[in-house]
C-alpha cells in the first residue's frame, strides 16, 4: 500500500529486481508489514467497537489474524559497509548471511558486498512490522516477507512488504488513528439539567464537554434526526459517564450524530460543548456542477455521505455498523473514483473484507458479498492499473474463489447452503433455488479471476477459469432467458423454473455486457422500463438499476429519478444521504428499520450514487484500458441545459465541460477517445473530428491538451 | 483439556447431551476457550524465548494465531431464573435467545425456560476465553464454540470448548505461568569479582541474587557443564544486568544450568545465590526398581531429565531450544505414559505442533516429522481411551493429512520438496529420493487417520485412508524389501533402488507389525543384529532400535546395551542425559554441536527412553484395547534377578514385580492379561493359569486384586 510516487517507485523497481539489488535512489523508509496484515487487524479493531446502547454489537462472520510470525527479507549488494538502524513492532531477531547478529539489535553493521539480511519478527497482538534506516538498506518496496526466513512461496513469485504512510519510526502502523480537528456546535439549547446541542448537519467524532464543574453523572443521547436524540429510551447510541473532576472532558467513543442530548445530575454544570471531529484527510478531487442547483446540492451531499463513510475503510453507515460490507464496498469503491481517487482505502477495504485463509465462511456470511469481491477488485484495476496489488491479493483471490466453486450444486450452480445469507436486495422476493442474479454474479466473478490470474501469469488458472465462465454464461442464458418474456426470469427451483420476472439479474446482465443487441433493447423496455416490475426501492439496488439505464443511454430517465429521489431526501431534511427513503413515510416513523425506532442510518454510503452516475454517465469519462491508459469521454446532458466537472484518473484530472452548444475537455492521462453526438456539423479547437456513424462523433484527445468542440443546438441530451 | 474426573465427567455428558441440557449436577465452573487456542498462543510465546548468547533465536517454520473472535454457546433448559456472573479474556458482548444483553454484562439473568445463551469475544493479543459462574450454568464441557453465534460446522458435529485447570476467575489463561520454589546451591566459589555456583546438578530456574550492594554492571554466565560456565566467549546463554538498587533480585529470564558463572564490577557485592527452581507439577506415577543398582539410577536420571523437559510443553532440551519437535514429542509421550501418565500435556503438545489451517509447511518444517504427528495422536488414544480429544483435534488431522497427501510423487510416495527438511536421523545417509523409512512412516499415519475416521464416525475417510494405507504397504513390500538380502534397502531415486541397507526402514517396519513371523526374524538378524549395518548413533532413533529389539524379545541384548550407553553418560558425570553421547569424546570436546563449542544439549529429553523401555519391555505392561480396557502384562527379566515398579493408567497403576521365581501383579483398569514362559509347572494365587502354548503360559487379570505366581528357576530373561 503505497501513499507516493516515490513509494510507488520503489515497489515496482522491487518486482523487477528483487534479487539484484537496487537499481536507484533509494526509496525513503517506511513502515512494512506482511501484506494485509495491517488491514485485517485494524478491521477487527474497528468493527468491535459498534455499540446497541450499552450493548458492543459484534460482527457475526469470521474473524482472521494477522500472522504472529514474519520474516522481512532483504538481499543487497553493498559498496561500503553500512550500519542500519531498526524499530520492531515485536520481539525480534536479525540474521545477517544465516547468522544470528549478537549485542545491539538496534544497530546492525552490514559489510560491504552481496548480503541477505532477515529480520523475523513475533506479535501476537499487532502485526509485525519493521522500520529500517540506513544509507541505502531502508524499509520499503525492495524487501520480501514470509513464514521463514528466505522463503521461496511455491508459485515461485516472492511476497513483496506492505506499508501505507508510516513514515516515520515514533508513528508505527499499531499507533494509526484518524485525524480531528475541534469544530463549534451550530446550535445549544440550555435546559435545567441538560444541553441538546445541534452540529448543524451530520457528523461523527468524540463530543468534548468544556468546563465542567462538580460531581454527578452525565448521559449523552445521541441522534442522527433530533427525534433520537430526544428519544432517550430508544436511540440507538449513547455514553454514560462519571464525573470525577473539573475542567474539559473528551468522550472516549467516536459517535455519529447530528444532535446530542445531554443530561446530567444536579451538581454537575457543563459551560460548552463541542467536537472533535473524526475524519480521514483527504483530497476532493472530483466536481459536479450544472444548470440545475437541485442536482448540484444532491452532488455535494453525496461527496459529504461518502467522505463520512470514508473512514479506516470504507464503512455502510457511520452509526449503526461501523462495519465492512462486501456489497456496499463495492459500490463505494465504483464512487470513489469519480470523488477522491483513494485507492489506498480501496485496497485497505479489500484486504480487510477477504481477511486470511482459510475461508470457510462467505464474506460477511453472504453468497453474493463474496462475488462483488470479486468485481471490487476488477474494477479497481481498471481504474487505477494497480498490477502490484492485484499480483499481491490474487492467492487470497485464488482461495476464495476455491470455496465458492466448492459449493455449486450438482448443476454447476451456486444457490445458498446452511449458513449462507442470500442478500440480494432488501426486497420480498425468493432467494432459495438457484436465482438468476447469483450466477450472474458468478460469471462476472470468474471473468475477473480470469483477467487477474492472466496478469499475474498463472496461465493455467486463467484458462480454467476462463472456460468455467463461458460454460456457466451458456447455462444461465439456457436456464434463466425467458424467449417468450424476453426477460430473465428470476430462479429455477428443484430444476423448476420460476415465472417471476425481477429486475435484479436483468440490470446486471446488461451491465455486465452479457446481452446481444437485441436482448439488451428488450431486457430495457420489458423489464427496467416497465412498471409492471416490481420496483426496486433500496438506494443499494438503485445503483445498478440506475447505472444500467445509464449505460443504455437513458440519462434523461435517470436525471429525473435522481432529483425525485435524493432530491426528496434533501427536502424531507437530510444533510447527508440515507439508508433507504421512502417519500409516503414521515418522521419519526420513517427512522425505523430492522424493528428499531432508529435502527435506520441517516448517513450511508451507497446513498452517495449521485458521485458514480454523474461522474461516468454524465461527465462521461470511464477508463478503458486499466488505469487509463486508454479512456473515453462521452458527455451526457441528460435534459440539463450545462453540465461541468472533473474526474480524477491516476495522472491528473480530467476536466469536462458540455452545454448543448459545445464541449470542452481538457486531457490528461493516456489516450483518450472524446465521443459526441450532434445533428449539426461540429467545428473543434485543436484535435480532428472523425465521423463515427450518422450523427455520431469521435476525437483522439492527447494528455495535457485542451479540446473544444462547438456545433449549435446539438442532440447530446 | 480436563484435569480432574470431574471436568472429564462434564464433557463426556456434554458430547452425549449437547442440547438438552445437564443431564447431572453442573461441573464447577472453569476457563474455557476455543480447542487448540491456549496452546498455539503459549508455545508461541514460549518458543520466542530462546536465546543464543545476546540474540533472540526464533523459529523457522510457521506460526499460527489463535482465533481473534470465538462465539461461546449454550443451550440451557432452567427450572427457575438464574443469573450468571461473567468473567471475559477479551471484548466481548453477551446474547440471549439471539437478543443482546443491555446494561450489566457482566451479571446476566436468564429466566426459565428454554433459552440459548453466546458470549462473542474478541481478542487480538490471547485467546478469547470465558469464565461463566451460575447456580447451574458454569462455563464447562457443555459449551460449544465457533466463529459465529450458533454456528453449525460442516461436518455437524459441534465443537466443544477446550479448558485446563484454570478454575479461578482471578487465574485465566493468559496469565498461565510455570511453578517455582527456591532452592539454594550446592556450592558456591567466591573469587574477587566473581561468583562460581553449582546447583549440584542440572536444573533450571530464574537465578536470585540475594543481598546485593553497591552500583555497576553483572554478567551470568550459564553452563550445563563447569566448562561451558567458564567459557565467557562460547558458552550458549548469558544474562547481562545493571544493579541499580540494593536487595534481593531476579533474574527475568529462566535459564537451564548446572552452574553459573557471574561476573561484577568493583562496585558490587552479593551475598549469596539461589534459585527459583521452576516446573511444571508432577505425580510420579511410574516406578521402576531392579537387582542392578546402576539401571535403577538411570531409571531414576531418565525420570529426572523427562521432568525437567515436561514443562509447559514437552520440549527437545531444556538449555538450547526451549522449542516443540514433533519427532522428539512422540517418543517423550511414549515414556510419559510409563512415568507421569500426564495425558494433558501430551494433548497441549500435540496441539502446539500442529498450529492451525491453512497448512502451507511441515511441521517444525520436517517432512517426517509432519507423519510422527499422527503416530502420536494414535498413540495417545491406545494409551488413555480419550475419544474426546481425537473427536476434537480430528479436524486438523484431516487438513495436515490433505497436505501430506498432496505432496506425493507419481507413484503415491512422499520424497522431499523443496523446503522440505528430511530429517530421519543425525547419520551420513541419503536422504532425496523415495526413502523406504519416509514411506513406513506414512503408511502408518495413514493407519492412524483410518482409526481415528472410524473412531468420530466419518465413514467415508476411514475407508479412504484405509484403502490407501493397504496400497502404499503393497508399493513399499515392491520397491523396497530385497527378497535376496531379506531387508529392506534404504531408498529409490530416480526409480533405481539404492542397494544401501539402514537399520531405519527395518526396525519400523518390525515395530509397526508390517512384517511376517519370517521377514522380522530375518529382519532381526540381518540388520538390527548385524555389526556390517551402520550402527545408530543418536539417542533419537536408539529408542527405535532397542525397542524393535525388546519387541522381539531381545531384552537380554537391550540390558547390555542401556547399561553401557546411559551408564556411559552417568560415568562421565551426567546428572541427566544427553542429548548425544559417544563414550569416545571426552570432556569439552564432547560439548559441542552443530559447529558451536557448548551447542550440545546436557538435558534432551529423548534421552530418557529407558523409562519406556523398562516400563513397556521389562516390567511389560501395554494396553490391547484404548485406554487399558484391555492389557497385557509381560514381565520380562533382561538378564536381571528381579525387577519391580508401577505402570499407570487411567484406571491406577498397575504393580508388577518379577523374579527368577515368581511374578507378583496387582491389576488395575479394564481386563488384563498376564503372559509369562516358565520351564516348570507354575502356581498361582488368585486367578486361573492358562497354558498358550508349549511352556508359555497365560493368566486373566481383574481390577483391584492382587496375583502371584510361583515357580522355580524359570525362563523369563
């Protein structure tokens, strides 16, 4: 997990010459660690700190460790000799040329010429992790790690460290918190014996109470609507505390909230509250804006639902779970790209998600959360064009897909099995049987471990599960197309086919590009377009449904939607966007789920949508080949009068500019493909116009370059 | 892991009645935890501990982790509302009836009824474990365990928790640590700045400066011998303190030593040294006395060095590793059943080596060492009956078994991989290619699995491992037993037969009964009798040798033998033995190993295989059926007037006492049966003398009685 270029750098000269030495300046030092490690521990740490009132609510799926032993491995090639300092998070020894070094561990002279330097490293309760500075022996990219000491996994293909940001040798990965920064509250309201505080929006950190005075207890009722705040029987959080002595005070537990509620005894007088606000740094690097102030606000709220969600990972909801969920991730990640760019919390998410071997469990229990791993990390590739870690999670890829293949019925399908949670959607619908969707999901599962095994060069695998998904994408066109509805259908039950028709495993089969021409028009009228459907209510399946609309060209359906939608919320209040909205309900009834009066979460990251849709559908720009090496850009007005924006690629922003008279683009990355539509001939400043079809236009954009394109009263909606 | 008969009580009803309930008074209450967690965490921490000299020396293979979270689960049925008290190692939340627990968590009501009740825990740093203290519900045998709340494994059958002796709140499993008294030196030699003490004979401890003065700097300097004491620049272990306060102190570091050597500066006085001796608490339960006073003493130092090396593991050594060897551990168990009889070390042993899933290494990264593993486990069970701790530790069979089996060649045989070790023996002998004692070892572990599949009633693999059982010892008869010389050869490489022959593949094949009445005679006198066969050097694989030759009645050759070799060690001054002894070597030369001046172990536990030999061979007890539910006792003489001892059981311990004239047993456990020869007519008391067959006699042994049998000069050696 690297945070710089020049970390980036340094692990790619690793992998060319792992065994020779450095080939450059070297990197600078940083704290590593057995990749995944990190992020399997600090994922346990965080997800047990969801709490039900007094209640800590854990995780029901499987916990992995980090590994309690590794061997950081390093092979150099010295001209002089050089002495290396190490910091060790865990008991450890340091082997230099198979020999144990005796006296300081500390500081460890290296003689000049061809060395191999080990340092093995034991901690149970943190992942071991080593900081090692020398003239040009630094911790980073170059060093190798395993179970034993120059040890040569079987594949042959040497793990290479992991780190992230930690720099510098007080700041090691078991230390790592989220940043804050003290902000004011909007609003406190004085009772007797209580303040009710208002932040003015949503938000999540640790509520300092300033100035408090005497001896008593205080409770904090939180609330994301000012509804649960009040409702101190029924919130979902909230911390009791003692008063012990004067001066300020900070709450222990980070908490989201709009308002707090809080009460406190006869001897207790607290002068102000404030908080301190709990985030992860990070860069807004996407824009949206348009003619329509309704869509801008809903893009801005979007950024803020998603930048709260982006935490140590990137979280469902900052309330309730605090935790990691495969189906939301996935989605989060699609989002992310045309927002922040965070590839690093991508990656930590990922690792975190899959945890270690072996699985004897779905992701999260769930059978489809293990297949939207899968595409998490397909996309991510695509986006970023990140080899090194999909060559570095690609075994735990291997091992996961092992137990899913493992559990496909006698007709080569999966369907769930004692254990196993089929989510799908928060939607009645049946999901026993073989349901269209999952292997669907399956398929698009096994094209990415297929993309990735190519990649990493394990032909053999690559083949194998290349053939796995054209075999199952015949099957399910055999078992699920309906010809007579054109449609698939739902499920095939105890080899019967179900007649229910949802739009579920239609919306993915178009977007996953399954569909002929014509299946895609009819799968578009007969079922996304049709309101005889059962319609799909859940921000989570919106997503697709949307997206899918989308890539069909349906942008002035979905502009609609969107303002309807996430237009409502912000209407009914919302500061951030919800779990799930229905119009026809009200406050407070509106705040229950799960059989809570607040068990609903008023900031939930697949409520962010808005980001992706606008970012790719609108704005236009997605990658094509991986990390934008080549990439199109093919605004959309979707009935808006301009739209402008940037979206962030991994070599720059692309800036993007479209009215129904013009288009401006200004180019970075690798090749890009800029593509229009107009019934009127275009004229452009600087690039060629080339006719892709009737109407229909095309035009290479360089990097660095700025394009314009002008034609009158054009056709692009 | 019970202790006492009412732990093993509890947990027998709780594999008969899992969910309904008590079927008898409640077990007290007892720490409990996840089977296998305890035990991958303490030799963790314990195998961390080694030093050589300054350096931290770790092991090379793999480590595991024990399970961050484990779900504790109990269905009870109530007469009337209980509360629990809670004591938790870990974060933790507590669930009734699928419901969480608000409030107090840590005295908890459970009304009448019907109810399940599940601890969830986490923790990173040690094993989750619960201590739960109720009228009736007591954490206990009854509980099952798994990662999720009520999670049904695959296989169906629930996983019971594991426990020790930790019956105390106050006293849980992370805190676990050895016994220690004070003891004081035998002599101690003052010099100027220097202090010699001798603890009269091997021990091992945290060293006490008693009375310490002044300011400035001390060094220890260990020694199993006085050479190695006295060697300040060689000798293996060290300590280094600064004194900074007057009075007693000591040392943070258990150290295995005879002597120390400590050193000071001017500015320091001690007044005296002691030692605070620390071990694991023992009952001696075997007993072992003869007509020659030299064999009693090597009984007595064999007794000596088991004890020192039975600690929280059964370690090799107690001065050079302090690690698990799973080649070592299989014999140590062997002589425990005939000394301590102390099963919970056997099955904490057994658990530590094998670590967790998945398996990606042997075991101490030793191919064959991977095998003894079963072998130990199949040993296990004949000696105590304990179905409970095959049924848990079953699993982990399976998958290291899977492991093994997936490394096999082309012709189903195991030769070493690359990181691989094959060890086999310390002897100049090749050890690549298909080595025929490689391909015993495996035959025999795929005995063990087939009896341990039948035994927790997984039909399908008894078969499985049974059919490849009865196939490999067909192979191994085929390639490697040499019809010409009557023996079989060391190895095939490259599909040749090596015409080499080694004791190793013979005196297995005989002690395991793969050969027929012919093939082990001509066995026993073309190998194992034979001087033109490279003699065996190491302790190790002499406890192979003279056990094959005792199973073939050879007593009188293995007498000559312990007396000359143990006898040998005790003459050159050994308080206990060695870990490799050639009488040829004198003092220091003899100390060294593996290329280090004091690297050889003075107090290596597979040294004290005369405890099994005299127990099993001599005074010749054994169980038939698991558990002594059947047994034989064969006394035999080995040249020696009389002999006499006790052997234990799980029943008690059986007293036999043998003479040119009589033999004396007072039975304990199942049904035994008492086999003896005599060349004239013999008398009983008690019991009913059988005649087996020409001079050979037998006789039914019931529990708690007493049975003598009389004759004259008769011919039991």
């Amino acid at each position: 997990m690297k945070l710089s270029a020049r970390h980036l750098a340094a692990a790619i000269a690793a992998l060319v010459f792992p065994l020779t030495g450095m080939a450059q300046a070297p990197a600078p030092a940083t704290w590593i660690w057995y990749p995944g490690d990190f992020e399997i521990w600090l994922s346990n740490e965080m997800q047990v700190k969801r709490n039900e009132r007094d209640a800590l609510f854990m995780p029901f799926w499987r916990f992995y460790s980090h590994q309690p032993q590794v061997n950081f491995t390093r092979h150099v090639d010295l001209a002089e000799p050089e002495t290396i300092s190490l910091q060790v998070e865990g008991k450890y020894s340091v082997v230099v040329d198979g020999k144990f070094v005796q006296g300081d561990q500390r500081h460890v002279l290296v003689p000049a010429g061809k060395h191999g330097i080990n340092v093995q490293v034991y901690n149970a309760a943190t992942p071991p992790a080593i900081y090692v500075q020398g003239k040009t022996i630094r911790s980073d990219g170059h060093w190798t790690v395993g179970p034993k000491p120059f040890y040569k996994p079987l594949n042959g293909v040497p793990v290479q460290a992991a780190s992230w940001h930690f720099d510098t040798p007080a700041a090691p990965p078991s230390r790592y918190r989220l940043a804050t920064r003290e902000i004011g509250a909007a609003r406190i309201q004085r009772g007797a014996h209580s303040l009710l505080v208002d932040f003015g929006q949503e938000t999540i950190g640790f509520v300092k109470l300033k100035q408090v005075k005497g001896r008593g207890n205080v409770t904090l009722y939180y609330g994301e609507s000012l509804e649960e705040a009040l409702a101190t029987e029924t919130g979902e959080t909230l911390d009791r505390l003692a008063i012990a002595h004067d001066g300020d005070m900070v709450l222990p537990n980070s908490r989201a909230m709009r308002y707090v509620n809080i009460r406190f005894d006869d001897d207790v007088d607290i002068g102000d509250v404030a908080l301190l606000y709990e985030y992860l740094p990070q860069v807004r690097r996407g824009s949206f804006k348009s003619s329509d102030a309704a869509l801008n606000r809903i893009w801005d709220v979007s950024l803020r639902t998603l930048e709260l969600n982006t935490r140590e990972f990137f979280l469902d909801g900052i309330k309730r779970d605090h935790w990691i969920w495969s189906g939301d991730a996935v989605q989060t990640y699609l989002m992310n790209y045309y927002a922040f760019f965070d590839s690093d919390t991508v990656k930590r998410t990922t690792w975190a998600l899959r945890g270690a071997d072996p699985v004897d469990m779905h992701i999260n229990t769930i059978l489809d959360y293990s297949l939207y791993w899968f595409i998490g990390i397909d996309d991510y590739y695509r986006y970023t064009g990140d080899a090194a870690f999909v060559q570095s999670i690609y075994p735990r890829m291997v091992t996961l897909m092992d137990f899913v293949l493992g559990r496909r019925n006698s007709n080569g399908m999966l369907e769930g099995m004692p254990g196993d949670w089929v989510f799908v959607d928060w939607a009645p619908m049946p999901t026993d049987g073989e349901l269209a969707v999952i292997q669907l999901l399956l398929a698009r599962s096994l094209d990415a471990m297929a993309d990735s095994a190519t990649l990493v060069k394990d032909v053999e695998r690559a083949a194998k599960y290349r053939a796995l998904a054209a075999d199952l994408k015949q099957k399910i066109m055999a078992a699920f197309w309906d010809p007579e509805r054109q449609a698939f259908i739902h499920r095939r039950k105890d080899g019967k086919p179900d007649t229910l028709v949802t739009r579920h495993p239609n919306m993915f089969a178009l977007m996953f590009g399954y569909l002929d021409a014509a299946q895609a028009e009819a799968v578009k009228r007969n079922v996304l377009m049709n309101d005889q459907v059962q319609k799909i209510t859940t921000p989570y399946m919106r997503f697709y449904e949307l997206a899918a609309l989308a890539e069909s060209g349906r942008q002035d359906y979905v502009t609609g939607q969107v303002r309807d939608y996430w237009g409502g919320m912000l209407n009914d209040g919302a500061t951030c966007f919800w779990e799930q909205y229905d119009p026809a309900q009200k406050a407070p009834e509106r705040y229950a789920m799960y059989g809570k009066a607040f068990g609903m979460s008023l900031c939930h990251a697949w409520g962010a949508s808005p980001l992706y849709l606008f970012g790719r559908y609108y704005l236009g720009v997605r990658p094509v080949q991986p990390g934008y090496a080549t990439y199109v850009v093919e605004p959309r007005l979707g009935c808006l009068e301009w739209i402008e924006g940037k979206v962030p690629t991994p070599h720059g922003d692309i800036d993007v500019a479209a009215s129904t008279t013009e288009i401006r683009v200004r180019a970075h990355g690798g090749q890009g493909t800029l593509r229009f539509a107009s019934t009127v001939a275009p004229r452009c400043r600087e690039g060629v116009i080339r006719t892709a079809s009737t109407g229909h236009y095309e035009m290479t954009l360089e990097p660095g370059r700025d394009y314009v394109v002008a034609y009158a009263a054009a056709s692009s909606r």
